[in-house]
C-alpha cells in the first residue's frame, strides 16, 4: 500500500448544495411531484454522508467499499466520495516509553534498560491496511529492538577498548533509531528519535559489579599516578646532575628513587627521614 490523494471538495459549498437540494426536494413535495421529491431528498442524504471535518496534523483515511480511494491531509470542512468510511488518523508526534526491560549483555550480565522513541505516521496508507494496529506495532517491534541492541555492547567497556552502552550513549541511541527506522518502515512510521531513559545493573549482580568498577577506577588511577611519579623521578636526578655537576652512583640513585617514589606514591602523608651519616 502507498498513501495518494482522494478527491475532494469544498465542504461549505457542498452543504449549500445540499440545502439547496433539499429546498428543491420540499418544493418539489409542495407541488404533489413526490417522485421527484424523494429523489432530490436522497440525493441531498447522500451528499450529506460526504461531509467530513478534518482537524489540524490530522487525516482522513477513505474507503469505499472496501477499497482505499486515498488520503485528505487538509484541516477544515470537506466533501468527499458518499457512503464512504472514513478512518480519523494523527499525524502528530508522539512518545513511546518503553517499560524496563531485562536482558543480558553481549557478556552475559543481566541489566535493566528502557527506552523513549519519538515517532510520527507518514504514510496513513500502510499505518492503516499494512498492519493490524499500527501503535501496538510500534510498541512491540520498539521493545525487541531495544533488546537486540541492547545484547550486541557490553554495559561498561574496562579495558576501553569499542562501544558500551554505558560509555557510548550516542552511539548506540542512533544505531537503536536507525534499527527502529528500518523495521517500522512496513507501518508508515518515521522514528525522529530514539533515547536510553534507564540503564543499570540488576538488583541480583549490581553490588558486585558496584565493587569492581570501584576496584578498576583505583587500579586506573594507581596506574596514572605510578607514570607521573616514574616521570617526575627521572626529571629530578636529571636535573640535579645537570645544574650541580652531582654524579649518583647506582646505590645513592636507587636510594632516592626508592624515597622519591615512596613520597610521591603513597596515597598518605609521607613522613621524613633524615639521615645523618652516608649510605655506607
């Protein structure tokens, strides 16, 4: 199914016309021609199922007799075919909001996430006769592509290295859109957006995994400050040697690295110690 245009009228002169039928119909009446009377009278009924009000971002679906005539996207009072149903259809945005869902992650970790998708119809033809209901489509196929998603990505990358829904929430809120694009096309739905609006470990392993982000953040961050000291050890005997002419034989030098890095590493307050004799 494609969505085209039905044809249409002016719904202002058309009720005119039915007045004006009707009018005739009755002076008709008044003149004992009661043949043409009751043929003017139907005439008028008939023109008078054809009118239809459409409201802003709103359409009107047509179909006569089980078949589609077409579509009326313009707001306000119309004439249309007689006897024809006419299906009312939003053509507003609107939000779906996922309910919290339960998954695994590509490794195994079960994790609750939820999703808001942003939609709206563009084609009134396929939302109508391609799929039974087109909300509840949306509904559902938004639910198993969140969760296709949502099991190709780690929650959290440790070691850095590719996406995580956790680290990467762009990413994979436009993949999870350009997912959801593909498979509500069959239903006339253009997804505008699509957003993560909860994303968290479940009750049953959250304090576990609580335990090792912490323990990874401490060994991240030992590292970095680890470099910075090595970094900042070398600096110093460099310049030492340079600007007093000091030359360090291996034991002293590894006797102020030892202290140096003692001081610099320890996450408390070194306490000095002062040496009143030499290192022999």
């Amino acid at each position: 199914m494609k969505e085209q245009k039905t044809m249409y009228m002016n719904g202002y002169l058309g009720i005119v016309l039915i007045l004006g039928l009707g009018g005739l119909g009755l002076y008709a009446l008044v003149q004992e021609k009661l043949v043409i009377a009751i043929l003017l009278e139907a005439i008028a009924f008939l023109l008078l199922t054809s009118i239809t009000v459409i409201q802003p971002n709103q359409a009107n679906v047509i179909t006569f007799f089980g078949k589609y005539l077409g579509t009326i996207r313009e707001s306000g009072l119309w004439m249309t075919v007689p006897l024809s149903v006419r299906r009312k259809m939003s053509l507003r945005v609107r939000n779906f909001n996922s309910a919290k869902l339960k998954v695994n992650d590509i490794e195994g970790n079960p994790i609750e996430i939820a999703a808001v998708v942003v939609f709206r119809v563009i084609d009134t033809a396929r939302a109508s006769y391609d799929v039974d209901n087109y909300e509840q489509f949306v509904e559902i196929q938004s639910e198993t592509a969140l969760r296709h998603v949502a099991t190709r990505y780690p929650y959290d990358n440790l070691d850095q290295a590719g996406y995580s829904l956790r680290g990467n929430a762009e990413e994979v809120a436009l993949e999870l859109a350009q997912e959801l694009q593909n498979r509500l096309a069959v239903a006339g739905v253009e997804v505008i957006e699509a957003r993560l609006t909860h994303l968290a470990y479940s009750t049953e392993i959250a304090s576990a995994m609580l335990q090792r982000q912490q323990a990874t953040a401490i060994i991240a961050a030992r590292e970095k400050i680890v470099e910075g000291a090595v970094s900042m050890v070398q600096m110093a005997i460099s310049k030492l040697e340079q600007e007093t002419g000091l030359q360090l034989d291996e034991e002293r030098k590894a006797a102020m690295i030892n202290n140096l890095m003692v001081a610099i590493v320890s996450d408390r307050s070194a306490q000095p110690v002062i040496n009143t004799s030499t290192l022999y």
